[in-house]
C-alpha cells in the first residue's frame, strides 16, 4: 500500500508553529520556466552567425542581455513600446557594446533571429514538472508572474502545466507588478487563501522574497545560480528543484536538509 494522501489544501508544518500552507505561489521566468539558460543558448547559437557578436566572451554577452531586460521593458496596457520594439532595441545597444553600429532593417533582422533561436530552444526549470504535479495533489498553485499575459500564457501551454495551476497572475492584467503587494493579494484571492498560510517561491530577491514579505507571505529564495545573499534577513533558500522530495517540504514547511544557511543544497550534476 502506497502512503496516504494528504488531503488537499491543508498541510501542516511539522513542528514550526506555523499556520498550514494551503497555497504556494511561484514565479514563472527562472523558477518554473528556464529563461536565463534559455537566453544564454539563444545568444551561443546566434554568435555561430553573427561575428561581431565574437567580439566579446559569450558571458559577457548573456550578462549584458539580461541586465537589458531589466532596463528596456515594453509598457504593459494599450499604447508605449511593444515587446518587439523593447527587443530591438536591447539588441541595438548590444550590438553597440560589441562596437557595430546597425541599421534599423539589421536590428530587426537580429532581433528576430534571437526571438526565433529562442523559442526553439526553450525549456521548463529541471524538476519543475515534478514538483508542480506534487504541489497540485496537496495544496493551491498559482503562478505570480511580471510580463504580458499572452507571453505567459503561452509558456504555460509549451510546459503543460495548465492543468496543475489553479491560477495564473500576469502583472499585466493586474496593473501591478511584482514587488507591489496588490498582485500578490490578488493571487491569494484568486483560490481564497489569507497571506499567512502561503509559501512564495520565485529567484528575484526584490521582486519574490522583499515583494512576498511586503504582502505577509512567506518568501523562499529560489537561487539556483549560487548567487550572494544581498540581505542578511534569514531567508529560506532552495537551490535546486531536484529531488523533489527536499524541494517539497521546505515549501510546504517541513524541515528541509541544510547546509548551515537555511540553504537547501543543488544536487551536484544538474
């Protein structure tokens, strides 16, 4: 006989004096879905086709695009820079910093190229599958994610996983992004859940764990590159959604295997 199942939505945490996590929501880009892989691969390809692109180390390129990202965003809601135009021109400045100077028709051409290398090339976060399955037979899911709602919902539907979500949040529908305490009090609302009794895990150390605090949920620092802690606040931490079973307890509360900093460990070979 297999173990029992735990009735769904109430899962208490063993010993930690907590009240029962009953809802779990997670970020999308770099949590669930592998962007920064994703755009590092995208960016090798394109190199093999574009020289002036050699001129500078590939990490240095992948490093560049993703702060890009954080500075050239499209304005959410009618009217402002498309996601198109926002990619432009984070391809037009990087171009510059590689010392080429683009038309319009090249930038639009690389941009396009990119958009495509990527899209072929994307995949979910190693165990996300997994632990999403689990997470939906024991409690509420929702996705909390900053970007378009079309972009995100079709992320969704390329892992399929819309099946084990009970809700999917995009800032963009909200007209609040993440750190902003509204989209996650709207998220709560979405399957009726109070802050105290949900867990956030996300990769963003603004925008998930100050942004999950901001709205009295408690925030699980998902830092699969290693990166330095930029608080000293006594955050949980998970380095890997693999195995599964570490992954789940510290999400749902239970007492998870440290390596001294409140850290659940990667796995060795990813």
């Amino acid at each position: 006989m297999g173990p029992a199942k735990v009735p769904r939505n109430v899962h208490p945490r063993s010993g930690s004096g907590r009240e029962p996590v009953e809802a779990v929501l997670l970020d999308m880009d770099d949590t669930i879905f592998d962007h920064s892989l994703t755009c590092r691969a995208a960016i090798a390809s394109l190199r093999s086709s574009r020289p002036f692109l050699r001129r500078r180390p590939l990490g240095d390129l992948w490093k560049n695009y993703l702060q890009l990202l954080d500075d050239v965003l499209p304005h959410a809601g009618g009217g402002g820079t498309t996601p198109d135009e926002a990619r432009r021109e984070r391809w037009r400045r990087l171009a510059l910093r590689c010392g080429q100077e683009l038309s319009p028709a090249e930038i639009a051409d690389l941009s396009s190229d990119y958009r495509a290398r990527y899209q072929n090339m994307r995949r979910a976060v190693p165990g996300a599958r997994a632990l999403l399955e689990r997470l939906h037979d024991l409690v509420k899911v929702v996705v909390v994610t900053n970007n378009e709602v079309a972009e995100q919902e079709e992320k969704v539907r390329f892992m399929g996983v819309g099946h084990l979500l009970d809700g999917l949040v995009v800032s963009q529908a909200v007209g609040a992004a993440k750190p902003d305490r509204q989209i996650f009090q709207v998220a709560l609302a979405t399957v009726g859940v109070r802050a105290e009794r949900a867990t956030m895990l996300g990769d963003s150390w603004t925008s998930d764990v100050l942004g999950a605090e901001g709205a009295g949920v408690r925030p699980v620092w998902f830092n699969r590159f290693g990166l330095p802690r930029p608080g000293p606040r006594p955050v949980e931490e998970l380095r890997s959604l693999r195995p599964l079973r570490p992954a789940q307890e510290l999400l749902l509360g239970g007492p998870p295997p440290s390596d001294g900093r409140g850290a659940v460990p990667a796995p060795s070979a990813l």
